[in-house]
C-alpha cells in the first residue's frame, strides 16, 4: 500500500481551508460535564437514598412549626412541623420519576410519529407536520394542564400529562434529523444492498438519528422537571403527601419572609437539577459520537 | 522586484497543528505559479494567506511580502487597499463568492465604482462591458439577475469580472473550474488565460488536476501535508521529478492518461 | 449470449413542477458479461435518473430495464433479491455512502446479510475476503469509517459492492472524489477485480479520460439521450457527433514529454 495515503483524523483534515476542532472548546466542555455530573448526580444520590433512608417520616409532623435549621432538622421545618430536609429528599424522588416518566412517554410516542412523518411524502407529510407545528405551539405547560384537568391530578397522570405535550416536540425532531438521515447516500446503499425498509431503519436511521434526539431528551428532561414543579405550584400536582417541591414552593409563599428557607431550598433544588442536567447534556454531546475523531 | 515574497510562511490552527510549514516561494510580476496538491495539503490555505482571508482559528506566521506590504498580522485597514488592487482571489464555488440576495449588476458595480469613480450610466455602460469581457452573452439579463439564476459557467465569469474590476496585478484562482462541467471548464479556463496574458497579470493558480495546471502555467510548486515539495517547470516534475511524491503523482496522472490516449489512438482510423 | 443488464427504450418523465420534461428519454444499450462500459455525461445528461433505473430504485415511465432478458419486476421480491445479487454500487461520495455509526465489518457485510447470502462464520470468511481483495488490512473490519482516508473509503465501498459476488459492478463517479494518486489505484484496481471475480464494471462518469481508461464500450449521453455509443477506441478515436468531439477536446490533456 502506497505509503501517500494518510489517515485523515478530524473532519477538519479532509478539507483543505476547513478550521480543526479547537483543543480550549474540548476543554472547556469536560469542565461542563463535570461540573453537569457532579450537579446532576448530588440530586440522583439523595433520590436513591431516600428509598432506603429518611431523617423522618414524610408525615411526621412532630417538629415545631417553621423552625430554623439545626441539629434536629438540617433545614427546619415547615409550617405544619415537617422536617424540611426529608420534604426536599422525597421532592428529588418525584422530580427524577416524573421527569423520566415524562420523557419516556414523550419518546414512546414522539419517536414512532416522527419517523413515520419522516418517510410520508406529498400531503400525508404536509398534514403530518402541520399538526406537530399546531401542538408545539402551545406550551408544554399549558397542554399539561388542560389534561390535568380532565383527567384529575395523581403522579400518574402528571407524567403522562406532561409526556404527551412532549411527544410533539420529540416527534417534529425525530422527523427532521431522520429526513436528513434518509438523504444520505448510505440509505442507498443499504437498499441497493437488499435491506428492506423495517432493516433500514433499525440499523442505520434509529443509530444515527440517536445522538440527536437522545441530546434533546436530555432537554426535555428539564422542560419536565419544570413543568412538574409548575404544575404542582399551581395546585395540579399529584396531591399531597407527595412533597414535589413545586408543592414546597406554593406552601412557602405566605412565610417566605418570616422563614424563607423554605422557598430557598426547593428553589436552589430545582436550579441544580435543571442547570446540572443542561450541563451534562451539553457535556456529553461529542463523548459517544465514534465520528468524532480526536486530532492527533 | 518581486510582486509578492512568500519565506517561511506557516499557519497553525489553535490546537497547534500545522496545516502550513515553512512554505516559500516568490511571484513576479506577469509570471504565473501552480500550486499542485491534493485535499489537505494546504494549498488553499497557503493561498488564503497571501490575500491575508485565512478562516476564524487559523494563525499565520512568517512573512508574506505582497506589494512591499507585510500581509502576516497586518490590521485589516492595510489589508484591505491590497484587496483588489493589488490581489484579487477565484473561489472555487461561485455560488458561495456571489451575494444571492444582491442583482450581480450590483454586486459588479460596487467594485469598478470604487475603482474608476463611476455613477450613473457612465457606470451601468462600465458594468456591461465588463460582463462583455467575460464573454457573457445578453449581459443586461445577466446584470438583471440573481446568482442562482444563472449556470455554474456564467457565475464563475460573473466571479471573475468581479476580480478583474479594479485592474489587480496578482490574480489568485482556487480550484476555479472543479466544480464546473468539463465542456464549460475549457472554455472558462481559455477565458481566464486570454484575459491575464492581456492584462500581463501574475497568477498564481491552485488544483489538484496536473492537466489543468499544465495548461494555464509553465512552473508550479507541489504541496503535500502543508510543505512545499517541489517546484520546477511542469516539464520537469513530469519527467524528471525529485521527490518521490511528485513522482508518484506524475505518475499516477501519466497512467491515466497514457491509457485514454491509447485509447484514442487504437480508434483513429488510419 | 444474453446480457446481463439492459436498457430498452427506457424514459423517465418528470412529474409535479417539471411535469411533461424528460429526465431521460429512449435510452436503449446492452452490458455484455466482460465488457466494461462507461457511461458520459456532464450535468443535466440524464444519468443520476439512469444510475436509480438501472439499480431498480425507480420505475421508468416507459421503456424496460431487463435484467437476464427478463424485465425487471420491481414488485417481485424473489426476482428484485436474486437482481440485487447480480448487480451492485459503488456511490461516488466516500464521505457519505458509508454509515458512520457502524464498523467496516458490518458495513461490508450488509449484502451478506440481507440477501442471506451466507451466514455467520462464512459471512464474516466473505467480508474477510472482499477487504483483502481491495487491498485493505482484516483489521479494518473491525474499525469506523471516519478512521479512514477517501481513497480506502472507497476501497471499502468497493469491497461491500463485490462481497455478494456480483456480476455487474456499477459504479457511479467512483474517482471523482479522489486524488490523482489515490484514482490511480482505484481505477487500477477495479480493472484487476472485473478479470479474476467474473464482473463487467458499468462506471457513470462526467470524466472522458477515467472511461477511456477502463472501459471497452462507451456511450455518450446528453440531455436525457444516447449521443453515441460504440467501443470506447470508436467513440474517442473517430467520433461521429458533434458532441462527442466537444467533449473530447474538452479533456485537460498532460503535455507530452
């Protein structure tokens, strides 16, 4: 083999003009998934751990009313005597269940119509696309509510709420990058090939539309937690003794003065998560993407 | 006096990786210089340097001497009389070199205005002939029109009309005909060689077609990985090349067309 | 001898905003097993539309594609598997007919598989075979595609075109994405492949000189239909049309030493 021919390493080394990856971004962007896991993972751990540990009973009402942090309540109490540690603990385990959950109901759904769209052509995809483009403009929020509120309020019914007006954002996506997929010359190939369409799209539309869709869940994931927190503010939450911390907040409302920790915490809660979870998401972009080489 | 001085010119990109090293070579005035190289061995980027229009990331180091001026590091305000005047630049997709929001009359005119203080008619007429030059046929619906309406050919004259506008000594072409059609190619590259004899330019003309170098130019200097491998007379990297890469080269281009001329010969009748 | 592949009086209409243009029209031409043709064209010719016909991802709008002198039945799936057997391609654009999320072996293997050519261990023997073939390490099999330059890129292409042991190769500007050097060898290479594996190469391309170079019949296209057609010393050494000589004076030649 001619010794002339050279690995081309980045993408930048094809094209002769084309600028490299910049070695500061990559740096900077492992600070930004550490700094993601690091947040992300804090909430995760006292989620786990509140299945197996609580300082209190959720219900224990013992302690005296909206007292400051101590030594027997890490963050005080509310103003009906609960520890408010233990509330924020239990808020983690509903915030990360509602969030998956909606995010799951939001792919199971979003991903199927978003590929289907994806291969309609003429007016079936005209028609497709318009509706997804009715349904996403109406926020996610909104949408949630409107089936809360026929439904009635449980964490059941939140999740799937909350997940259904994700599946249309999910699904415009889907159909987007899988048409873009679709277009290329190794979809042809694959045909020429003999792999049928069902093959087609296992093995070469799902893997490639992934790193994609799969950033964007990581999104959505947060647009969830947001939206769970907001609903339960609102009063559509799953009912109490489920302590989201959207709950936490609107309980708070009236002694925030008197004893802010208890809109503090829930609130500084919901930043982390949510910020943690850009943050990875941002972070893990180009780490699975086997094209993208580093440069030598 | 030389009209452009390349010695030891470099360009790195932030990472540190050299995509240029240590390139030098001289342009006199009226002479032409190929850069012959494949897709990454720096040669347009060795040519964006010399008009100083490296892309974002990009740094260059050395010197580059165009017209007396220092080109590596100078401030845009020094760069910018060059442009032009002095040195003008062909890229390899018109499309991507020509506003598609903007009528290609006005695009043509902006540079002749700011070259021969023209307005009005005087320069609508300047407009039309340059159009003329470039062998355009109906050059009024041509100015009337958008650059995605007109062939790949037409935007590549319209390109180099704009670049020949304000008289420049130095022409730079990039890989000007790769992206056209082979019968338009010959017409444009016939085109392109009357106008800078008639102009007594220097060119200096970027491809990675040996054929193609060898029909605008005598001599060109061969790039690979960022260096400058060789340079000589066309007929001399032909037939008696120094570095092994430019003999391969040679080579694989002489195979291809020692097989199509046999094939040509076997068919002429006798 | 039957041919292999043909074309006869094959037309392509367009339909919605070009309606009543043809992209193709009454092309008609044969690929005898052993002989390599080239098919010319610039842009506008027709012969994206005739590289979908000839691969069976369209139906002409009038005309047969006939493939053993059978015409091809797109709805037939035995006909359509034992078609795509037969006949397989090498794209043009290196970068993008190789899917970047699966390793070379898998890419390669793809026509094994779903032509159920062969299963697992003599599978992965014919993948191994192909890249060997095409000059490429049996460790590329396990490695993705971006690892790779153009030229094995296409190397790579080439050896998932001929792992079905097929007999009609097409290939659709296969160098024109390439360097001289690395054109070269591709060019070389598909010359040496069509004697030892029984295959007759079918190339599309807008470069005179590469078909001149590989193929014993040429035929020349331009909007849409056959200019001229014969064996490539015939077309290049004593065009007939007006076309052909354009063309042929078009060709950026060395000078001679």
């Amino acid at each position: 083999m001619s010794t002339m021919i050279q690995r081309e390493t980045s993408a930048g080394a094809d094209q002769d003009g084309a600028p490299p990856p910049d070695g500061r971004a990559r740096d900077r962007r492992s600070l930004i998934l550490i700094v993601g896991l690091l947040l992300v993972g804090a909430i995760v751990l006292i989620a786990a751990l509140s299945l197996v540990w609580l300082p209190y009973a959720p219900s224990d009402t013992t302690g005296s009313r909206l007292d400051g942090p101590g030594l027997a309540h890490w963050l005080g109490t509310d103003r009906l005597g609960r520890d408010l540690f233990t509330e924020i603990m239990v808020g983690a385990r509903i915030a990360l269940v509602v969030g998956l959950g909606a995010v799951g109901v939001g792919a199971a759904i979003g991903i199927p119509v978003g590929l289907s769209a994806a291969f309609a052509v003429g007016w079936l995809d005209d028609t497709m696309s318009a509706a997804m483009d009715i349904l996403i403009a109406f926020p996610v929020l909104l949408l949630a509510m409107l089936f809360v509120a026929v439904t009635g309020a449980s964490l059941v019914t939140v999740t799937v709420a909350i997940g259904l007006s994700l599946s249309a954002i999910v699904a415009r996506l889907t159909r987007i990058v899988a048409k873009r997929v679709l277009a290329e010359q190794y979809i042809t190939a694959a045909r020429t090939s003999g792999t049928g369409w069902l093959g087609i799209v296992r093995q070469h539309i799902l893997p490639n539309i992934w790193p994609t869709i799969s950033v964007n869940l990581g999104l959505l994931f947060g647009v969830a937690v947001l939206a769970e927190a907001s609903l339960s503010y609102l009063g559509l939450g799953a009912p109490p003794p489920n302590s989201s911390w959207g709950r936490l907040l609107q309980e708070a409302q009236s002694t925030v003065v008197t004893a802010p920790l208890g809109a503090v915490a829930p609130g500084i809660a919901l930043v982390i998560l949510v910020i943690g979870v850009n943050l990875l998401v941002d972070g893990l972009r180009d780490v699975a993407d086997p094209t993208q080489a580093r440069a030598r | 006096m030389n009209l452009l001085e390349v010695a030891s010119l470099s360009v790195t990109s932030s990472d540190g990786v050299a995509r240029v090293r240590d390139v030098s070579f001289t342009v006199a005035p009226g002479e032409r210089l190929g850069l012959i190289g494949e897709s990454g061995s720096g040669k347009s980027l060795t040519a964006f340097a010399v008009i100083g229009l490296l892309p974002a990331g990009l740094k260059a180091t050395g010197s580059v001497m165009l017209d007396d001026t220092q080109v590596v590091g100078a401030p845009e305000k020094n760069l910018v009389p060059l442009r032009g005047r002095v040195c003008s630049f062909i890229f390899q997709e018109p499309l991507t070199a020509l506003d598609p929001l903007m009528k290609l009359g006005h695009q043509l005119a902006e540079p002749i205005a700011r070259h021969q203080g023209l307005r009005g008619s005087a320069l609508k007429r300047a407009v039309l002939d340059a159009l003329d030059e470039v062998h355009l046929p109906e050059p009024e619906r041509i100015a009337d029109s958008r650059s995605y309406e007109i062939s790949g050919g037409q935007r590549q004259r319209v390109a180099i009309a704009m670049a020949l506008a304000c008289r420049p000594r130095l022409l730079i072409a990039d890989e000007p005909t790769t992206a056209l059609d082979v019968t338009v190619q010959s017409g444009v590259l016939a085109l392109l060689d009357h106008l800078v004899a008639d102009r007594d330019m220097a060119m200096i003309f970027v491809s990675h077609d040996l054929a193609v170098v060898s029909r605008m130019t005598d001599h060109a200097l061969v790039m690979r990985s960022g260096e400058a491998v060789e340079r000589g007379s066309i007929g001399e990297l032909l037939a008696s090349p120094r570095h092994p890469y430019t003999a391969e080269f040679a080579a694989s281009a002489r195979r291809i067309e020692t097989a199509f001329a046999s094939a040509i010969a076997r068919g002429r009748p006798e | 001898m039957t041919p292999i592949l043909a074309l006869d009086n094959v037309s392509y209409a367009y339909r919605g905003t070009h309606a009543g243009q043809h992209a193709v029209q009454d092309v008609s031409f044969t690929i005898e097993p052993g002989q390599n043709t080239g098919l010319v064209g610039e842009s506008g010719s027709g012969k994206s539309t005739l590289v979908k016909l000839l691969l069976g991802l369209m139906r002409p709008t009038s005309g047969q594609v006939l493939f053993d002198g059978v015409p091809l039945n797109l709805g037939d799936q035995s006909q359509v598997r034992s078609f795509r057997r037969s006949v397989q391609t090498v794209f043009q654009d290196p970068y993008s007919s190789l899917d970047p999320r699966q390793r070379v072996g898998r890419i390669v293997g793809e026509p094994v598989r779903s032509l159920r050519v062969a299963r697992g261990r003599a599978a992965d023997e014919l993948v191994a075979k192909a890249l060997e073939s095409v000059g490429l390490a049996a460790d590329a099999a396990s490695r993705y595609p971006h690892e790779f330059s153009g030229g094995q890129r296409q190397r790579i292409a080439i050896a998932r075109a001929i792992v079905s042991r097929p007999r009609v190769l097409l290939a659709d500007e296969p160098v024109s994405a390439l360097d001289v050097i690395t054109r070269s060898q591709v060019i070389a290479l598909l010359a040496e492949l069509g004697p030892s594996r029984d295959l007759t190469v079918l190339m599309v391309s807008h470069d005179l000189s590469v078909v001149g170079a590989l193929c014993q019949r040429t035929v020349v296209l331009q909007g849409g239909r056959i200019v001229e057609q014969g064996t490539t010393s015939s077309v290049l050494g004593a065009p007939s049309e007006t076309y052909t000589r354009q063309l042929l004076a078009a060709v950026p030649r060395l000078p001679q030493i």
